[in-house]
C-alpha cells in the first residue's frame, strides 16, 4: 500500500514531519510504502541532517504551499502545485490509498469534499477523534467540528460511521454507540437530540447503549463511541485537550491526564469519504506525525472506507 | 431579610441541610434570619443531635416531600403542603426575600417559572454556574441546563443577566462577556452562535469581547461570564465537574482541580425570575448548603433581582 503525506504542511513542518515519517519507517508493514509530498531539496536536507537514507521515500516534488493563513478553499483551488493539492490528486487517481498532513484543516477538508467526495449515500462526513478512558481503553467522539449543525439522519448516521471505526481502528467487536446528552431519559435534550434518540433506538445497524452525559464521557463504563453534532462535540474535545495543558501547568504528571495529550493520537479521521484522509494537530511533534502515518496505514490496511460502504449499502432501507 | 430553606430537600435531607443552616448561622448578617421549611420534629431532632438551640431558626412545619423520583411538575400541584411549595407561596407573597434548595431541580424550577413567574421582558430564565479560573478566580458560566434549544435573542438576554449576577455577586468592576464557539471568528459557528455574534457585537448592555473556544474556558484570560445554551452548558459543566472526581479518582490532590468540587459554590442561580432563587446539587454536603445559604443571602443583599429589571428596562430599546 501506498501511504502520502504532506511534508509542508504544519507549524514545524517540514522538520518535524520529514522526522516523522524517518521514525514511522521501522514500525511500517513491509508492504507500505511512504509518499512524500513536498519541496524535494528540503525533503532531502532533513533526510541527511538526519542521517537517513532519503531513496526509502518516494517523493512527489511541489513547489507550492498552502499557507494556515491562506483561505482554505480558495487556496485549494489557486495552489495547484502545492503539496495538498497534489497528494489529493493523487488519492482521487489512487496513485496513493491514503493522504495524511498536519497542514490546513480547511484545505484538506475542501480535498476530501471536493476531490476525494464523500460516499454516495453519506448525507455529511465528520471527523472524529478519541478520548482516553479512565479504563485505559479509549473512546471514539464524533464529529468534532466539521458540521456544527446536525440534523438527526446526520447524527444517525454518525452512529453507523463511528461504529465501523471503532470496530476496525480500535479492535472492538461490537462498540457501544451512545448520544452526548443532557440526561440519561429518552424524552431528555434538544430538539435533535430527542428526535435522534428516537431513530437510533431501533437501530440495527449499530449497538445503541442510549444517552451518555457528560460527566460519564471518560470513564468507559457505557460506551466507546459518543455521536454528537460538530458544534458540541469540537467543544468536548478542545476541554478535554485542555486537561492536559492544565495538568503540565499544575506540574502533575498523571498517567491518566498525559493521554489527553492529542500527540499519542495521530490524527483526526475524516469519515464517510471515498479514501482514508487523516487531518494532523498544526503543531505536531514527530511522534504525531509518526502516529498520523500509522493511523493513515491501519485505515488502509483494514479496508475502512470499503467496509463503510458495505455497512452504508446494507442500512439503506433503514434511514429515510 | 428573610432566607428560605427547603430542610427536606436532597440526597442527605434532613441532616446535612438542617447542618449547614447551623453552620451559615455564625457567618450570615445581622439581619440576616433563616427560615426553615419543612418537618418541624426533624428540625428539632437535628438540631438537638447537634447541640443547637433550634429556636435561632423560624420553622414553617410542612407535611409533604417532593420525592427526587416524583413528576416535578404534578408534585408541585398536587402537593401543596409540600417544603418546596410552601415555601414558593412565602417568596410570591414576600414572606420571604429569597429562597433555596437542594431537592427536586424539576419542582424549583416549576415553581419559579409558575409562582414566582420570569421578570417581564425576559424571554427564558436562565440557570448558573461558577467554573474555576486558573487566574485563582472564577467565570459564570449560563446557561447550564434550563432551555436546551436558544435563540439569539435568548443568548443575547444570558449576556445581561450573566453581567449583572457576575457585577453583583463575583465582584467585577466590568465583567468580560464571551459566546461560547467553536472559532474565534465572527463568521465561526453553528446557526444560532453566528446570529447571536451579530446582535453582541453592537451591544451596549455588557461588555462583548467575542467568542471562547473551549481550551481557554478556564485560563480566566479572556472571560469572567460565559454565554451558551442550556444543552452546550450542561454538559461543559458536567465534563468540569468530572474533573473533580478523576482528579480524586486518580490521588491527585491539587488546589485547582479541587476547585472543580461542586461543594465550594453553594448552588445554581435561577437568573431572570422575580426572586433570588437558588438550586443546590442533590448530594450537598453541610458545607455546600452552608455556602448556598449564603448565596443567597448576598442575592438578596445586593438587590439582584431589582437591578436586572433595571438594566433589562435600560437595554429594552436595544433588543428587537
């Protein structure tokens, strides 16, 4: 398999994402191969600062970049020789089967919507993202921030998506689905809470376990995959993230507070579009990057987009 | 003034309430008298067990209890001689200046929507809640559970009522006024954030400074009130309070995350009704009802409920 990676983009790229993809090389199956996308002298040049050998790597040479400041989908269109544009293409022709950059979010969200599109029958992607459990597992929270307003087949949906995910990702025979809510009752939340309670309470496309609050998101006890809509759920996780700042701030070295910090995660899947695409922290480190391309391999290795397809083909009948 | 209590109301009712009153004894006012609601020989077993000459306290003997278990709505109508009741029929007839409790959330609020009634002009009432800053201060955060689904009109009125209540009770000269968001800029959110944005950036009742994302909530370096919805704020406050009890889970014992115990802040303002009303967490230990005694003491002492009919009348050009 073929797995890309934006070298350019990130606040400390291309250094720490070329140092990533050097440290990803021996944890890497034998038959995966990096593609790296970006400005090939400086590609190189962290290679043999490095002492690495660069020929491992296929590069894709780019001359352009798109900048954090740039306006996503405007660059996206305009750069059409930088490094996330040409990966894109790449996924779309499958020259590569899955793309991974800590660069503008905005920019790889317009590849994955536009260029790699989302899987017919999908009414909205998400992107989601885990959260340690005090049980040592982890948990699966979507979306967190791609659609902040959700209606109910949406979230349905997300049910469907997140299920999958956590299945294959992290090795789940039958996850547990729950709705972030405000109380544990049916007749508790919003209005879309309420109306998606009813919809997923009949679900035979994923184990619904029923609402899950707040106060109950980390402890593993009911659930290890949470579905709310992106306003709601980019809050979570941001307050959750928070934790670990906070914690280092209070110079408390917890086992259980280290794992919100996002570099042990990788990146931020996009779900329900037709490649694996991983969105990576602006600031990630090398061990990020690192986990983003390993992420980036698992998703193509366990056939995630196909496996959402067969799941989506077989709910048909069951969303309206 | 006259302060209301509902003796029979939480998990360890009588006892710990009846506690707290004695322990709020040596720290209220003057002028300050506690009247107790409820069942008067129980009253009176307690405060013996404790050594306490019962008659500090003026009792109002009740009969009936409205269960955590019980319908909060058809409770309040059908038990009429109930501690929550009564003591709502002494605030509507100003018996008393204020009142609190730490039973059915359900019944206070029904009894502050129907007897006590929203002050005129305000759309929803509000509830809420400190969260601890790390600046050693503290942010209001509203509301945090009472109406799910807000317009912005509704948001727009959280931010007087938050400003008020954080003016009067937290000590802010100016109190800094922030939407809760899922991006910094204006055009960033869901539906309902982005209109509230437009009708908060003119305004001229509070001090706007724009939105908060979720990782700077508790930094204290933006924000002393914190405007959202009651679906959003309640599980922002549930995820807060979980701190605490990870926190302690995990022997982390630190002055910041201890200040995510419930216990220190008395209890939940309903803000935008004709009477200081205050709601104490169902498992209240003496010292949170001691401290929500004193809430409302100081409610009553700063004449909150008069001046947001102030500013409510000063701002009424100003909302559409």
């Amino acid at each position: 398999m073929r797995i890309g990676i934006d070298i350019m983009g990130g606040d400390y790229a291309p250094g720490n994402i070329v140092q990533g993809a050097i440290d990803a090389c021996g944890r890497l199956g034998a038959g995966s191969q990096l593609v790296l996308f970006g400005d090939q002298r400086q590609i190189i040049a962290c290679c043999e600062k490095a002492g690495f050998d660069y020929s491992v790597f296929e590069i894709v040479h780019t001359t352009e970049v798109i900048e954090m400041s740039d306006h996503p989908a405007k660059a996206f269109q305009q750069k059409t020789d930088s490094s996330i544009v040409v990966g894109f293409k790449a996924l779309a022709t499958q020259a590569i089967d899955g793309f991974a950059s800590a660069g503008s979010t905005g920019a790889m969200l317009a590849g994955a919507m536009y260029t790699v599109r989302p899987i017919e029958g999908i009414i909205r992607p998400a992107i989601a993202s885990d959260i340690p459990l005090l049980t040592g597992s982890r948990a699966l929270l979507l979306d967190v921030g791609l659609n902040a307003d959700c209606k109910p087949d949406v979230l349905y949906q997300y049910g469907i998506l997140g299920a999958i995910y956590a299945h294959l990702m992290n090795g789940l025979e039958t996850p547990r689905v729950a709705l972030l809510n405000i109380g544990s009752e049916e007749e508790k939340g919003n209005l879309v809470t309420k109306e998606t309670f009813k919809l997923m309470k009949d679900s035979t496309d994923f184990l619904f376990v029923g609402n899950i609050e707040a106060h109950n998101l980390f402890s593993g006890k009911t659930a290890d995959v949470i579905v709310t809509d992106g306003f709601v759920g980019n809050i979570v996780l941001k307050q959750a993230e928070a934790n670990y700042r906070i914690a280092k701030k209070r110079n408390i070295d917890d086992e259980f507070f280290n794992r919100f910090n996002y570099e042990l995660y990788g990146g931020t899947p996009v779900l329900g579009v037709n490649a694996p695409i991983i969105i990576g922290h602006g600031a990630s480190s090398p061990l990020a990057v690192t986990n983003m391309i390993l992420q980036t391999e698992q998703a193509i290795k366990v056939q995630l987009v196909t496996k959402i397809k067969e799941a989506l083909y077989k709910s048909k009948t069951n969303i309206t």
